[in-house]
C-alpha cells in the first residue's frame, strides 16, 4: 500500500508573487505539495517565460495550474486542478487532471493485446476497458526531477517490465517547458529492453475562460482533420475511419463546440458529447505542424495546439458533475472544460491498420506536443 507521508498541514490558502509586469497572481504553496510517495521525493515546480506561468508537481508529471493573460492582460488560471497533494492522491473527482497518461493513452478494448505473438492482459479499469495505462498508470507514480530551471523541467520514469501488464523495462524522460512566445512544449522521449507499445499524451482539462468560469460551449473550436475514428458504446474504436463532412463532427473551420454538441448523432451518444479521435490531415509524416485550435471570446484567448502526431483526441468534459471543486472553491461542472491530447489512434495495439504503437529495442519514441497562447 502506497504510504503517503505529509510534510506540512496541506492548507489551501494562496500566497502572492509578482509575473512579469502586468499583475499580481496567486501562486500555490510549494507546502501544500511537500510529501513521500513510496521513498520518493514529491514537490511543486513554478515555470516562467513570456507572459506565462505554470506550476507542476512531479505526481504524475501534473501541470495544477497554468496563468495566461487575457485581451486586456488580465491573467487567469485555465486549466483545471487541485489546491493539495492530498486531492491528487485521495482523488474523488476526475483521476487525470493536467497528468500524462500512459503507458498507452486512451482505451484498449478488453484489456488485453497482442504482440510477436504473445497475449499481453492489463487492469481493466473502465467498464471492462483498460484507459490511459490502468490502475496505477503514469498519472499516479512519482516521476523523478532530473533538471529544474526558470522555464523548463525534466522529469523521468522507469516503466518496469510487468507493471500493469506491459511488457519492457520501459524508460521515459519528459521535459516541460514554457517559451519566450508564450507557448507550453511537451517533448517526451523512450526507450526499452522488450517489444512493448507505447503511446503517451497529456490530459490538462482546459477552460480559456478561467477553471470553473462557466461553460465550454461558446468555444470556438478548429481541428484540422477530414475523418474521424468512429466508437461503440464502450468507446473503442469500431475499426472503421470515418468522413466528416456533413456531421457533427467538422470542425475545419472554427466552431463553436456547443453548436451541435447535441445532435441525433450515436458517437455524440456514446461519449454523451465529443470524445473522440480525429485523424489530422498531416501536412508532413513527422514535423510538428498546427493541428487544432481554440478561441474564448469574452477573454479573447486563444490556444493552438501543435503535434507530430497522426491524431488528437477532443474531450468535451461529459462526465463532469459539478460535485467536485476545483483549486478555487469553484464546481467542475459538465461542460466547462476541454481535453485536447495528441496521440496515435485509441486502441491501436489491437488494430493492425492504425499507425503502429509498438516500441522494439534499439528503437527510440519521440513525440512532441505544444499549447501556444495568445489573445485577439
């Protein structure tokens, strides 16, 4: 049993401390993240460059807050998170707030795969699905800080051969870094001793509004794709590619995500919204190009999504209830936040005409995500 060792009372309350010239923001207290999680050191890391400021903890490489500023440079908290350790840990509300997930990102049917021909089964922790790596997948370890700065931080996992079912000593380094553009880079790199499949992502629930500032709906919303990877009930992939045009689902030129979020339509039934994977029209097999867009209009803030990746899964906060709140006191409710994370196509180890998941000795992952900010 995982033994959770406080180092301090974990008090909600929010401390002062100046970000570039514009204005005063509450920063969390570095205390309230102080703790041993399994012999392992775990803290809370504030990051500066441009116009922004992000606060992480090594607790499952989660980004708990990030401040941009809005059109008239007021800055605001847009993702969602907790005040404590303690919330992340004990966790009652949503499990992957801000978090990497993995080793495999999003579902894989039944919890199990194949590969060289050999079963591999895995916690099946959603409905008889295995998502974003299992019971304990990447969001619930402590990853180790093996470089810190103003701007960026460097942090490193050892999946070990066997945990959760996966095969591979399977070694990760992941850096975090904020631009002088205002932009947020993910580059996450891997290797291992065994096949394996991997197939990483970052889940921050993001309202360009503010966390808890009111519905999601009103988002303008483009993503550069022509198909999408149509789900079951059990929102596993059916196997087919689908077209989007004349659908619910096409967003090649901005929309707002609330105007037929409701329509008579079996995949906005499933996912009781959208949550779904769309296939990017790439312009290039591996460059980092602009793959999604999102626009708030009464803040005019707007962030860009920019991916090496063959997909991005969009997330319209469905299962959100309100009966959790957030860093801020503030109800996560249904609707008021979005997840955009980019990655290869959801159960791809069991679907041979999916982009490959699968990592081989001597082989190296490399993905690269970034969350550019800016206002109009």
């Amino acid at each position: 049993m995982k033994q959770l060792l406080l180092c301090s009372a974990l008090a909600g309350l929010l401390v002062g401390c100046r970000q570039a010239p514009r204005e005063e923001i509450a920063l969390i207290p570095a205390s309230a993240f102080e703790a041993t999680i399994d012999n392992r050191p775990v803290g809370l890391y504030t990051l500066r460059a441009g116009d922004l400021c992000m606060q992480v903890t090594n607790y499952g490489a989660r980004v708990v807050a990030l401040w941009t500023p809005d059109r008239d440079g007021r800055l605001d908290d847009i993702v969602l998170g907790y005040e404590t350790l303690d919330r992340y840990v004990n966790n009652t509300g949503e499990r992957f707030l801000g978090a990497v997930v993995g080793p495999v990102a999003n579902r894989i049917a039944d919890g199990a795969f194949s590969l060289d021909g050999e079963r591999y089964t895995l916690p099946q922790n959603d409905h008889g699905q295995t998502l974003h790596g299992g019971q304990t997948g990447l969001d619930r370890v402590v990853w180790d800080v093996v470089e810190q700065s103003d701007d960026r931080l460097v942090l490193h996992y050892l999946h070990g051969d066997g945990e959760e079912g996966f095969p591979g000593n399977l070694d990760i380094t992941m850096t975090y870094a904020l631009t002088d553009d205002n932009a947020f880079r993910i580059d996450y790199e891997a290797t291992t001793d065994r096949p394996t499949v991997v197939n990483l992502s970052h889940h921050s629930f993001f309202n360009l509004a503010g966390e808890g500032r009111g519905t999601i709906l009103d988002h303008e919303l483009m993503i550069r794709a022509s198909r999408i990877v149509p789900v079951d009930e059990r929102l596993i992939p059916t196997g087919e590619i689908a077209d989007v045009e004349g659908t619910p689902f096409d967003f090649r030129t901005p929309t707002a995500i609330g105007a037929r979020i409701d329509a008579d339509d079996e995949q906005l039934h499933n996912g009781r919204g959208y949550d779904l994977n769309w296939v990017v029209d790439r312009r290039s097999d591996s460059d980092v190009e602009p793959i999604a867009s999102v626009y708030e209009p009464t803040t005019g803030r707007v962030m860009e999504v920019w991916s090496d990746q063959p997909g991005i899964q969009f997330y319209s906060g469905n299962f959100f209830d309100g009966a959790t709140a957030g860093k801020y006191g503030r109800p996560l409710r249904f609707r008021e936040s979005i997840a955009l994370e980019a990655q290869k196509f959801p159960d791809a180890p069991n679907h041979e005409a999916f982009p490959s998941t699968t990592l081989r000795p001597g082989e190296r992952y490399t993905q690269t995500c970034i969350y550019r900010f800016a206002t109009r």
